[in-house]
C-alpha cells in the first residue's frame, strides 16, 4: 500500500493506493494521526488507486472518522471502484460517510463548508 | 526505405503496441473488478434472506484468507478464496423463508429443505468455466462436510474434501458461535476458539484447525474490527433517527 499526502487549499487530499489490510491499516492509521496532529479539519481520501479494502482497513476509517469529529474536522471519500464500493455498502458504510465519485464533486463540496 | 526510417517504424510500432498492452491491462482490471463487485452483492443477497449483515461476509472472507495465507497457499488461491468463500450461502436463496427463519424446533424435514441449500448453491455455477466461480461452486458444495465423515450432503471425510470446503467449514462455524442469532446469544470470542479447538480432528481439519489457532491474534482483530463497524453504524442511524 502507499500513501500520498497534499494539500489543497487547506484540504489535505490522502491519496492512497494498494490494499487496505489488516497488515497495511497500521500505515493508513499513522498517515492519519499525522492529519490530526496538524489540526488539519477537512480530507480527502482518493481511493482511485486502492484495489481492496478489508474489516481492517475499513476500522481505521471508523476510528479516523470519530477522531476528526473530535477536532470539528471532517473526511470526504472519492473515486471508489466498483469492488471496494461494493464494500463499504454490504457494510452499509456508504449510508454513513460522504463518497463521491471523482475528486472535483469532493473538493466542491469540502471547499463549501 | 531507409535503415533511419525503419528504425523510426520500429519505435512507433513498440510504443502503440505497449499502449495497447496497458489499455488492454486496465481493462482487464475493470472487467476483475466488476466481477468481485457482482460477488460481492449477490452474495448479500442471500445473507439477507438469512437476516445475516453484510460483515459476516467480511469476516466470512477475512478470516479464510488469513488461514489461506498462514497454510502458504498461492497468492491466486488466496484471493480466489477471498471472494469465492462470501457466496457459500448461496442456495439458501432458494429455502423458503418459513424455514429458514424458524427461530427454533426444526422438524427433521425441514432440516433436509436446508441441507440442499449446500448442493443448490453449487448448481448455481454449475458449467462454470470461471476459475474463481469453480471454486466458489467447491465452498458452497462442501463447506457443510465434516471431516469426520458425518457432514452433509455427501458424507466426505479427510482430505476428500477440498481444502477450500475445510477453511470456510471452520470460519463459517465460528462465525456463527460468535454472532447472535434469532435462536442463540453470542459466545464469547475465546469461549468460540475453544468450541473450534475442541472439533479438530472431528468436525474440522486439524491442521486448519492448528493453523487457526496460530491465527487467533488476527481473527481477534479481524472480529473486533467488524464489531467496530456494526456499533459505528448502528450509532449513526440512531443518530439519524433523532435527527428526523
């Protein structure tokens, strides 16, 4: 898996590619404390490049998602393939976390709050 | 025509022939993924008539890869396994529901209408030349087999059934102790290990059995993790719910 961080005016945009594992999710989770340390409020992750996410990835998303909340911050997801979206709603987490389809619809709507 | 010119054909020619490689992979990867995605969803389906959530398919799929991973098989057979084992369920499409939901007292009759549900499923991908659908037609075929030979439907002992049909035989079961049902309460996750440990050799392989028990520390974190997401959107839709 491999993780690149950028800033775009304010937003930080997580691009992450590879699998989301139980033996990657420890990287994953150290990229995003890094986010919370810098008191970054608004994210993106790009997931254009990630070709499999499992429960341990997707638990790492959960404890990021309260951990930003906690910081009044808030996370986007965007360009989910049709496999790894196909994961997050037999999980019913597409119910529950902001996913668009490309990174302009996110940053749109990232940028209007 | 020129040696210089010909050279110049010759580039032109390899790099439209590696772009087409690429377009060619990349289109190959989208027809993979579609097809993971179909598994995905048409597996749910079946999980919904069950009143099962979509996380016993994620931790159906997580915790057979991991003992796939920890037996050393290939990388192909470990993701063939990955997405073949969330469709071992398949045929309870076709059990009527009066049965299938029954909170408890099955007669001996309906339990028979439930074990076909091993050998439907299987038909479903019958004909199959898929790979990955010849083996999710194995999974739903044997994952009920007992490894002491007093499984269902064929009565398969040992090594005669597939190692495929062995892996979800065990993470299916222990799936199962560790889930609330209509009919029981959860046990405890140590308390499943146990009840899993206590089978080897009689309801399960030993060796897979071994090996789950090398695994226990990531089927923890596997079982904790989905437990995670359960509480996490539950707590969301009661939030939801408030909120309206």
């Amino acid at each position: 898996m491999q993780i690149k961080l950028k800033d775009s005016d304010g937003v930080a945009i997580c691009c992450i590619s590879g699998e989301v594992t139980i033996d990657t999710a420890p990287e994953l989770k150290k990229t995003f404390k890094k986010i919370i340390d810098n008191k970054t409020h608004k994210v993106l992750l790009d997931f254009r490049g990630v070709n499999y996410i499992d429960s341990s990835g997707l638990a790492s998303l959960i404890d990021f998602s309260r951990n930003l909340k906690i910081i009044q911050g808030m996370v986007f997801m965007s360009e989910l393939s049709p496999k790894v979206s196909s994961i997050f709603s037999i999980t019913k987490l597409d119910k529950i976390f902001r996913i668009f389809d490309t990174e302009e619809e996110a940053l749109k709507n990232l940028y209007g709050r | 025509m020129a040696a210089k010119e010909r050279k110049s054909r010759f580039f032109e020619y390899e790099e439209r022939i590696r772009k087409s490689y690429i377009e060619l992979k990349k289109a190959y990867a989208e027809v993979q993924d579609s097809y993971a995605e179909m598994v995905f969803r048409l597996a749910l389906v079946a999980e919904y008539k069950d009143d099962s959530t979509g996380t016993h398919l994620v931790r159906i799929a997580d915790y057979s890869t991991e003992i796939a991973r920890a037996m050393n098989l290939s990388a192909k057979d470990v993701d063939y396994l990955k997405y073949a084992s969330v469709m071992h369920d398949i045929g309870k499409l076709v059990v009527p529901d009066s049965i299938l939901k029954k909170p408890s007292g099955l007669t001996p009759e309906e339990r028979e209408v439930i074990k076909k549900h091993a050998v439907l499923g299987a038909n479903i991908f019958k004909g199959s030349r898929s790979p990955l659908l010849k083996v999710a037609k194995l999974i739903a075929l044997t994952h009920h087999e007992r490894y002491d030979g007093t499984g269902y439907p064929s009565g398969l002992k040992g090594k005669d059934i597939p190692l495929f049909g062995r892996i979800v035989a065990l993470t299916d079961v222990f799936d199962a102790l560790t889930s609330e049902r209509p009919y029981k309460e959860a046990y405890g996750f140590d308390e499943a290990v146990e009840m899993i440990r206590v089978e080897s050799g009689k309801h399960f392989d030993p060796e897979v059995v071994k090996v789950f028990l090398k695994c226990k520390n990531k089927i923890r974190k596997i079982w904790q993790a989905t437990k995670d997401i359960d509480a996490f959107v539950k707590d969301k839709a009661n939030e939801q719910r408030i909120e309206n």
